[in-house]
C-alpha cells in the first residue's frame, strides 16, 4: 500500500487513539458528560490535533496494511493509558461527606 500523501505520523497516530479512548472511557463511565461539554466523538478528537476525517481514514488504512507499525501504534497507547491509570491510583481521594441526618 502506497503511503498516502497526507500520512499522520506514528507518534500523532497514538495521541489521536490515545484520546479516543480517554474520550470514549468518560463516555461510557458518564453518559452525558461529553455532550454536556461540547465533544463529539470522533470530530472533536480530529479538530484537536488538526487532521481531517479522511486523512485520519487514510492513515489508520496505511498503517492497518503494515500489522508492525500498527501493533506499534497500539502498544504505545496501551502503555500511555497504563500510565494515566497508575498516575490516578496517586491521586489522593477525598472521603464522601456523611449524609445529614
């Protein structure tokens, strides 16, 4: 497969995934929140790193065809939500207040 002119490279390529899952994690976990926010999934994602829904398309399809280079990608995402998790577990938590009788 050709490279396509308008090619993300890898490193984008894992902030963009890296952010789609975060995006779509919120989601899951509370419905509403990103429409309460204003992001809409994934234009949102694409309009925060400056790329266009088909140079995205074309990327993603280019490095889909090159299974290293794509596995690459996503072990590096995996790794980078690995840390954000193990960073959160630091985050001290703040008790619940007790309900008023």
């Amino acid at each position: 497969v050709p490279e396509p002119e308008n090619l993300i490279d890898e490193e984008d390529m894992v902030e963009i995934y890296y952010d789609m899952q975060v995006y779509q994690a919120i989601d899951n976990s509370m419905p509403g929140k990103l429409a309460e926010e204003n992001i809409v999934l994934p234009e949102s994602v694409f309009k925060k790193h400056q790329v266009t829904k088909k140079q995205f398309e074309d990327s993603d399809y280019y490095y889909a065809q090159n299974i290293k280079k794509y596995k690459k990608i996503f072990e590096e995402v995996k790794a980078k939500l690995e840390e954000k998790k193990e960073s959160l577990k630091e985050v001290p938590q703040k008790p619940l207040p007790k309900p008023k009788s």
